[in-house]
C-alpha cells in the first residue's frame, strides 16, 4: 500500500441492543444466547403510529419488535 494512502481509525461509535457499552458487550451477549429482540422504546419511535397488521398499506410496519 502506498504510505500516502495509508488511514487510520481513531474512534469508533455504536449502538446495540442489550448491549449499552459497546461492540464488546454485544459480542458477549451474543455468544452467551441473549436475545436482544423486543419492543421499539417509545423514546426512539412512536411504534403504534407507524404499526399496521395489514401489509398492504403503504409507510407502515408490520412488526412492533426489533432487535
């Protein structure tokens, strides 16, 4: 590789679920069967108002569970 090419990465940012500290915590959770699937905090989403049963109808969901 050319030295002029040459990158760095200094930092780093996530955000997982079930896990609050990082790609660390998640890994863990992940190899020790966690399950971090559940329901959208109403903080993030307001998941009734984008939730519908019928896939049919146009910008909604059919899942209220994410993970």
């Amino acid at each position: 590789m050319n030295e002029s090419m040459a990158i760095a990465v200094v930092g780093m940012s996530c955000r997982f679920p079930g896990a609050e500290s990082g790609p660390g915590e998640f890994w863990e959770g992940l190899v020790g069967g966690l399950d971090a699937v559940g329901e959208v905090p109403s903080d993030r989403w307001d998941g009734e108002g984008f939730y519908d049963p019928d896939p049919s109808v146009a910008g909604k969901s059919v899942a209220r569970r994410a993970g």
